[in-house]
C-alpha cells in the first residue's frame, strides 16, 4: 500500500513512534504453504489515514491513501483463511479462526500495533472484536498473521455461517481500514468512513442431534443383530467436523471394546465399517460411534452359537419331533430334512422337507414326522448370503408303535407289528417313549393238589462285583469343514492370506465332552502333523454340535495348493482335511509390465544410439560423401551405356604454390572423381570434433 504522507514534519516522528514499539508485540505465524493454498481474497480494499479518536468508527482526522489499495499485494500466494470446525448438532460450539496469510503493506517503515478483526454470525455482529498483536518491517506485508480461535455456538437446526465484516491496523499514528468497499475518494466516501463488509464467508448445516444408522451387515437380513466376523456397516451423522471418530460395542455394565473407526466429513457425518470380533458379548450390546464431546449409539445384539432342542412323541406310523431353536439368524427361513446318517453328507431319506421362518430374535418352532426307518438324524440348515448354519438332532430310533384309537384296543410294537393276547392276562403296552410298561395283574394258575409243592432249599448267591466306573471316551465327529474369506487387495500383491477355518463338531458318545483339544496345521503336503491350537469348543452333550471358528495364515508372497488338516478329539472321526489355493496375481501382474517396460526402455536405447549414429554421418548443408550421380555415370560409361561422365568441380584446382591451374571454378573437368573430396573434409572434420577429449 502506498503511504502518501502529506506533511513532512509528520515523517520523522512517525517513524520513530513506529520503530520504537515494534520489539513489543509478537505475531502469531502459521505454516505459509498450508494456508496459502486456502487463503483468497475479500472484497473491497483498504483506506490508511491518521485516526482521530480511538473507535474502529471515528472519522479520519487527515488521509493518507489517495486511492483505494489491495488487501493483499499478490493473490496468488496472499489473502485471508477464514475456517470453521467443531459439533454440528444442537447445544455444540463452533471454533472460528482468521488467518491472514498475506495482507496489505501499512507503512515503508517498521511498524507495529494491534489489529482487531470484526466478525458476524447468521449477520449479527460478535459483542467485541477480535485481536492480536502485530509487527512488520517497513514496505513489508502483513503476513502470516493467527487470530485467537473464536468458540460460538451452533445455533438451531439449519444452515449457518459466519462472516469476515473488516480488519483494522492500529499502530500510533496510523489506522488501515480494510473492508468490502471497493471504491472511495480523499476527504469523501471511502473504507474508512462508509465500511462495508466482505464477502469472506464459512457456513456449517447443524442437526437436532447426533444419530447413527446401521446401513448394513453381512450375511443378515436384519439390521440389528450379526455374528462374530460379520461385517457391519455404519452411517452417523451430527458428530464433530472432519475429526475422528471411534466404533465401540459396550455391554450393560458400560464396558466397551473398541471394534473399529471413521473420520467425519466437514459437515460432521461420516461411513465405516467393521467386523464384529470374536470375543464379543454374546448378548444385546449397545454399538457407539462417536468423538470426545458427542456420540451416538444404537441397539445391538451378537448372535450366540444356533442351538435346537428335541422332543420326540411316538404315532401310530410316525413319530413326531418337535424341534426348539435359538440362537439363528433373525427373519430367514431354516429347512428340516431326514438323513440316513450323522451328518448332511449322508443320503436324505423319503420324510418330507419341512420350511418354518426365523422370528426376530432368533427363534422357531416345528414338528417333523419321521415316518422312514431309514433317518437317523434330522438336520435344520440355514442359507446365509453366503454360507451355511446348522445343526443335528439323532432320531432315538423308535419310529411309530403307539395304540391307534380308530382300531380299537390292538397293540402295536415298536416295529408297527400287532402283539397277541392271552386269555386272563392284559397285554403289556407302549408307554409312548419307546419302553413297555406292564398293562395289570395276570390271573395266578393253581397248581393239582396230588402234586406237592417243593421244598425250600438254602441257595448260596455269589457276590456281585462292583463294577468299574465307566472311562469316558470322546466320540466326536467333524464334518461340513470349509475356509470362509476373500482374497484382500494386499493378498493379491504378495501380503499374507488370512481365511477362517469354520467346521461342525458333534458328539456322538453317551457321555457329555468338555472343551475337547483341537489341532490344525496348514502345509504343502497333506502329511503335515496338526498341532494344538487356542479353539473354544465348550461342553457338548451327547447328540449336541458346536461351530468352531479357527484364523489360518499363509506366509506373504504364498501361491499354489497347501493342505489344511486337523482333529478333534482323538477318534477318527474328529480327522479332517481341506485344500487351500492362493496365488498372487497382482504380484504375477507388476513382475510381468516391469519386464515389458524394460524392453521398451531397451528397444528405446537401442533407437537412440541408432539415430545417434545417423546424426554422426550427417554433414552441413545435407551434402553427401558419395556423389551419386557421378557413381550412376561412371557405371554407366563402365557397361557401354552412356559417355565418360564430365562433372564441374566445386572448388578452384589450385596449382602448386596456391595459384588457380588457369581454368574457372565452373569450367568441367574430365574424369572427375565420385567420393565429393570437400564433403568428406567436411565429414572428417566433423568427426575430429565429436571426438576430442572433454573434461569430466
């Protein structure tokens, strides 16, 4: 800015007030490339004069400025950042903070002084201005100069925004005003007597309050309940601006478990995702999202391991089973079929396929007529997106064999065949589970008198042993083994692969098994040892299955076949086996266009030098060594085709001593030669200077 200073008496104490406070006042200093690239401009300008009185409003006394002067002298790397961030729901607080980054030039001497910044929210005016301390060298700009933050609230649910109104420089002696003026005269209107306020804005949209949305989870139709390693998605809004937020899932005593985080954007929402760990509370959480000063939180439930519960009532040709579940994905369908075995790799027998649909929480009830000798276990299976949940229930084996009223009072066994009765005795009947109860008394036979009765004998009975409790052996089976996952962008480019082992252990003794030992190994041949890993089974009773969930790693960079094997227990059906196939193909792609690029850089050079070597036979003007119309004529003369070819010299023939021969530079010579002599001077001397000796 220019300082046209009217009086010279005016100049030396002037400068002398403005030197000697100068080493009074600091200024605050922020980093000039990471403001700058924010910073603009405001509108208007500035009027510098000396101040009559000490209001921001008071008339200028005497003008210095003639003409209206920037608000910064380069817009290029100058201006003014004005920025806002904090809570965006209502009952929050905004931090405002000003920045100049590059100002107006206040004087051609050193001085320093306060500048008070005006700011308005939604057009109102703050109560008091905001300074701080300034000092610059003299036809210097102001630059790089911080405001204190400003804290004013959010307001209420809507748009708002807050507004850079001017800037005053006050140093003895001197005020600049700076505002949205953009025109003014001496003595007349000008920034300094009409202020107007800039255009320099920063606007914030507030909510009624924070929230948080479960958009939604992996594998589930319902959006309030998953599984561990599910993946939940989440959406939030009314959180602070552009900050960090974290995922927690809290239990009822208020104790959570950090499972994931997001950062907001600038209007304080924000997505993420995250997967629901292992060891999460297997009952209804609280799932949290949010920063220091506010949060919000949602309902939640982690899914237990799906469990079924049987009961059995005998028919006449069937029996009923009544099937119990708890514990299964919410609002999706399960289906019961028969099987002629333990597991659903057995054959499915002829009892038809029941359907029945998953209530809210998890739970169902049906009834299953097995009516196939054949079924051994009846198994509920639930589709996910993509897997399967299930679990096994081993049918008793009595199938039928209860008293059909519409037949009268004839007996059935077990087997559906009729059982025959005696005169005087009442046959023994099914008690509806399987066993024979005695139907009443059978009339005694009295034996002839002429026959008589035994006498009674001493009889010595042999003492019983006491057996042995029973050894408990772990029976177990494991069946339905599979890897769960998907190759990640970093297993493609050489990272570890990571899957989840997921397999179904079953109890097939009579005795209840407690956390039985789990082994698996992963190798390149399928003879690999399993070896003991950390694995929760729980206590299975007989006929119960678990799920059991166990991480495998590959080491970085694996590709090609390595086989998974493992055991439960000791038996051999707790053994299994599976086959995992990885390859690298990013890393397979980046080896394969750094080979493709090397061939073009080589094919490049090997061009280059190519040219180069063209480049080097080159002459000045284009002139070619070998005439090639002289060579065509003296093959021609050489076959009988043409004359003895006569060609003009291109320089004087110089007689011995320097002198011309006594013919004209353009008169023909006979015989003249092909190889143009000049030319190839030209060339060797072009030559003698591509290879002198250069410094190094």
């Amino acid at each position: 800015m220019r300082l046209a200073v009217r009086s010279t008496r005016l100049r030396g104490p002037l400068a002398l007030l403005l030197v000697g406070s100068a080493a009074a006042y600091g200024v605050g200093l922020v980093g000039q490339s990471a403001a700058a690239a924010a910073a603009v401009t405001p509108s208007g300008g500035c009027w510098s004069y000396l101040p009559s009185g000490t209001p921001l409003d008071a008339e200028p006394a005497n003008d210095f400025s003639t003409a209206l002067e920037p608000w910064t002298v380069d817009p290029a790397t100058g201006g003014v950042l004005l920025e806002t961030a904090g809570a965006t729901a209502v009952g929050g607080t905004r931090a405002v903070t000003v920045t100049i980054v590059g100002g107006p030039v206040l004087a051609p001497v050193d001085v320093a002084g306060t500048a008070s910044l005006l700011l308005s929210v939604d057009g109102t005016p703050l109560a008091s201005p905001v300074t701080v301390p300034f000092a610059v060298a003299g036809g210097e700009p102001v630059a790089n100069l911080v405001a204190p933050t400003q804290q004013v609230p959010v307001g209420a649910a809507g748009t708002h925004g807050v507004r850079l109104d001017a800037v005053y420089f006050d140093a003895p002696g001197l005020r600049v005003a700076c505002n949205g003026q953009d025109s003014g005269v001496p003595s007349g209107s000008n920034p300094a007597t009409e202020p107007e306020p800039t255009d320099l804005s920063a606007s914030w949209t507030t909510v009624a309050g924070a929230s948080l949305t479960v958009s939604g989870i992996a594998d589930q139709a319902v959006r309030n309940a998953a599984r561990p390693v599910d993946v939940v998605s989440v959406q939030v809004a009314g959180l602070a601006s552009s900050a960090p937020a974290t995922v927690e899932l809290c239990d009822a005593a208020s104790a959570c478990t950090t499972v994931g985080s997001l950062t907001t954007a600038p209007d304080g929402s924000g997505s993420g995702s995250f997967a629901v760990p292992m060891d999460a509370p297997l009952t209804t959480t609280t799932l949290r999202v949010g920063d220091a000063p506010t949060s919000a939180s949602a309902d939640f439930t982690v899914l237990d391991t799906q469990r079924v519960v049987a009961a059995e009532q005998l028919g006449v040709d069937s029996t009923s089973v009544t099937l119990t579940g708890t514990g299964w994905d919410p609002t999706r369908p399960v289906t019961i079929r028969g099987y002629a075995g333990a597991d659903s790799s057995s054959a499915v027998t002829a009892d038809p396929q029941v359907s029945v649909q998953v209530d809210a929480a998890g739970a169902f009830t049906a009834t299953y007529e097995v009516a196939d000798r054949a079924t051994r276990s009846v198994i509920v299976d639930q589709a996910r997106t993509s897997t399967h949940i299930g679990a096994v229930y081993l049918v008793s084996g009595a199938i039928g064999g209860a008293v059909d009223p519409d037949a009268g009072e004839t007996p059935v066994d077990g087997d559906g065949e009729e059982v025959p009765s005696d005169d005087g005795e009442e046959v023994p009947t099914d008690d509806g589970a399987g066993g024979v109860t005695p139907g009443g008394v059978v009339t005694p036979v009295v034996p002839p008198e002429d026959i008589p009765l035994p006498p009674d004998l001493p009889v010595d009975q042999p003492a019983v042993p006491v057996p042995a409790d029973p050894e408990v052996v772990e029976d177990l089976a494991v069946s339905e083994a599979r890897l769960d996952g998907q190759a990640t962008l970093s297993e493609l480019f050489g990272g570890a692969p990571k899957r989840d082992l997921v397999f179904i252990v079953q109890n097939l003794g009579d005795a209840t098994v407690d956390n039985p030992l789990v082994r698996v190994s992963v190798g390149r041949s399928d003879d690999v040892e399993p070896q003991v890993v950390d694995a929760e089974v729980g206590v299975l009773d007989p006929g119960e299955q678990a799920v059991v969930t166990v991480p495998v790693t590959l080491p970085m960079a694996a590709f090609g076949t390595y086989h998974v094997v493992g055991q439960v227990g000791e038996t051999e059906n707790g053994a299994f086996a599976l086959e995992w196939t990885t390859f690298p193909w990013g890393l397979f792609a980046l080896n394969a266009l750094a080979l493709t690029l090397l061939a073009v850089g080589v094919r490049h050079r090997l061009g280059l030098r190519r040219r180069a070597r063209a480049a080097a036979l080159g002459l000045p003007g284009g002139e070619s060594v070998v005439d090639l119309s002289a060579a065509d004529a003296w093959w021609r003369y050489r076959s009988g085709a043409g004359p003895k070819p006569v060609v003009p010299h291109p320089l004087p023939l110089l007689a011995p001593g320097g002198a011309a021969a006594g013919r004209a530079p353009d008169e023909p010579v006979a015989g003249e030669a092909v190889v143009d002599l000049a030319a190839a001077e030209a060339w060797w001397s072009k030559r003698a200077e591509d290879n002198a000796p250069r410094a190094s």
